[in-house]
C-alpha cells in the first residue's frame, strides 16, 4: 500500500488528506484478518504466499493498463466506480467459501484500488502545480497512516468480538462514506482542488521505463523504494500469520499492525525536515539498518510478546525512510519529465509485492515460518549496506 503525500495544511489541498484517512482507515480493517481469511480457504501460509503473488501480479496488470483507462475516462470517474466496486467486493467476502470466489472478488478489489491510488497521486500532483506549491510544504503521510493506525486496531477488535463479517461489512461502509465524501466535495461543493480531467496524456510505457532507467541515481531511487514496499508488504501478509500462529487472535494483530503505525505518525514530519536540509544517506541507511536488525531478533528471541513488540518498533527504521524516499527520486527527476517516468518509479509498489510473497513461498517450502525474518532481515540489512556505499553525495 502505498501512501499518498498530502497537502493537509492547504485548506484546499485536505480533501485528499481526508480521503486518504477514509480509505485508510476503510483498508486497515481488513489488514489483520485478510491473510488468515485466505488461510482458511487454501489451508496452508505457502499457498497464501502464493495467492498474493497472484494477486501482485494483477496489480501490476492494472498499473500498466492504468495508461489506457486513464485515458478513455476521467479520474474523478475512476476514483468513483472503484470505491464502489471496492465495497460491493468486501460485502460479497461474508459470503465466499471458496478459492474461484475469492480469486474474482480478490482480483475486482486489488484492480480497482489500483486505479484510485493512481488517480489519487495525480490530483495531488495537479493540485501542487495548479497551487505552485513547494514538494515539502504541508505534504506528509500522516493523515493516511492514522487511518492505518486505527483501521487494523479496530478490525482484530471486531473480528474477536464479532466476526469477519462485522469488519468486511464496516470496511465496506467506510469505502461507501468515502464515495459519498468524494461525490459531495466534486459535484455538490464543486471543490477547485478536484480536478475533473478527461484523461491523463502519456508517452510510450517502453520508452518512460528506458527514459528512467538510464539514470543511475533514479535506480538507487526505485531500489530503496522497492526494499522499503517490500517490508511493507512483509508486514501486512506475514505479521498477522505469525501471531495468530503463535496462538492469539486478530485483535492482538490488530493491535500490533496499529501500533506499529505510531513510529510514522510522530517522526515523519521531523525526519522529512532533516532530508531536506541534510543528507539522506545516513537516516534511509540506519532505517534499513534498523529493520534488518529487528528482523533478525525476532528469529533468535524465543519470546513471544517481546517479538511481537519488537516488531511495532521495526517502524522506527520505516519511519526513517518513508519521507525520505521520494526525496531523493525527485532531486534526480526533472519537473518537465515528472508525469512520464513517476509512473515507472510508482511500478516498485506492486513488483515488491509480486517478490515479497514469491520469497515467502519459497521460504516456507524449506524452512519453518520464523526464517521468514531472518531471510527478510538479511535482506534489509544488504540494502542498508547499498546506500550507505552508494548515496555518499545524496
């Protein structure tokens, strides 16, 4: 899930923060209970893994294919027809039994998701140029990752006390509001922020992914970027596994996917203010450093509840990286290219969630479930070894 800067400290601009917090608040409900939602139906954390590299590879379909749509209908549309798709799929998951089902409704809601992310970051961008707006002033994660933060704490609560159903059923309602905020602040308040373009104009997908690529501080970019989703992903499939795994249920998930938010919520905005006056390299190097090492703890310590705050706290070294990451993409990115190749820096989203459960999977084939953070940590700690060698003059 990637997450959507936004100018909440414009009175203009706080619609998108607004939404953002909606819709996250609407998708971390599902966050602790989805992959246990899945296990039940495929019976097994390997062929989990699988389903979400399945499911990966239709985001990355839809990201492709996002080019056409945007072009044929308008954004305002798209964000519109997907919230209501979205919510019609999480009322339908009450009733699915089986995989055929799972996979159709699975594959709507990721598709659609897809496309709002998308139209979402485009009307924020618009909005900063028609605005001239500074990239830093005001444009923070923090709207959306305190959706995050509650959205998860509240799901594993319901789905103790209630059901799976109460918290797909609340989710959907959450993407209904969010329909029914959007529609009024476009159509009934005709908001200036909202622009209603009827299509996004880009060059060939081949031409922008060489145009990007031949740039090697853009590379550094998309690999910190695609490392960075990869823990993210890590941590929405892996973590609720393993905890109901080690015996407790999805409100102790719940619990611990919302509280790993709060490391982002309360450093984000000061860490984004040393990288723009400072070198980046030191703080995404110690965030990867500090993932990694967390990560590897977990596998030795045997126990439990200090594993399972160890990795709340794994966030501290996300929230060293997260407002730093597009920073550093932008200082390499012309402004007159940004609408060509923002597109392919955007495309390590879904491709570090086609890697992360295809990893996963193959892990789980060999070894028991705890290598999962020794493998993944290992990992982390590689990347934070390739900043520090590589991003000296950043």
């Amino acid at each position: 899930m990637h997450n959507i800067r936004t100018h909440h400290k414009h009175v203009e601009g706080k619609v998108f923060a607004w939404m953002t917090l909606i819709i996250g608040f609407a998708g971390g409900l599902i966050l602790p209970i989805f992959p246990n939602f899945v296990k039940s139906i495929v019976h097994s954390d390997e062929y989990v893994s699988v389903f979400y590299v399945a499911m990966a590879g239709v985001m990355i379909l839809a990201a492709v294919l996002s080019t056409v749509f945007l072009k044929k209908f308008s954004r305002s549309a798209l964000v519109k027809v997907g919230l209501f798709v979205i919510a019609t799929a999480l009322i339908l998951f009450t009733f699915v039994n089986r995989l055929t089902e799972l996979l159709i409704l699975e594959t709507l809601r990721v598709w659609f998701s897809m496309f709002i992310l998308i139209a979402l970051t485009l009307f924020v961008r618009d909005f900063a140029k028609k605005k001239e707006l500074a990239k830093d002033e005001g444009r923070y994660y923090r709207y959306q990752n305190l959706g995050l933060f509650l959205g998860p704490i509240t799901g594993g609560f319901l789905a103790t006390k209630l059901g799976n159903e109460a918290v797909f059923g609340l989710s959907a309602g959450a993407m209904i509001f969010a329909l029914a905020f959007f529609y009024h602040q476009q159509v009934i308040q005709k908001h200036p922020a909202i622009l209603n373009t009827k299509s996004t104009t880009t060059r060939l997908l081949i031409h922008n992914i060489r145009e990007y690529f031949k740039n090697p501080p853009r590379i550094k970019a998309y690999i910190i970027t695609l490392a960075f989703m990869a823990w993210t992903s890590f941590r929405w499939i892996y973590v609720p596994l393993f905890v109901v795994l080690e015996g407790y249920n999805d409100s102790m998930s719940g619990m611990i996917l919302g509280f790993s938010l709060l490391p982002l919520i309360m450093l984000e905005e000061k860490v984004g203010e040393y990288g723009s006056k400072n070198s980046l390299r030191k703080p995404i190097a110690l965030g990867f450093l500090i993932i990694g090492g967390m990560l590897i703890s977990i596998f030795f310590i045997p126990n439990v509840v200090l594993s399972f705050f160890l990795i709340t706290m794994v966030s501290i070294g996300g929230a060293l990286i997260e407002p730093l990451q597009e920073n550093f993409l932008f200082k390499h990115l012309p402004e007159e290219k940004e609408d060509e190749l923002y597109g392919v820096y955007m495309t390590a989203d879904p491709i570090a969630y086609f890697l992360t459960p295809a990893i996963g999977a193959v892990v789980l084939i060999f070894l028991p479930f705890k290598y999962l953070f020794l493998v993944f940590g290992i990992a982390m700690l590689l990347v934070s070894a390739f900043v520090r060698t590589n991003l000296k003059h950043s």
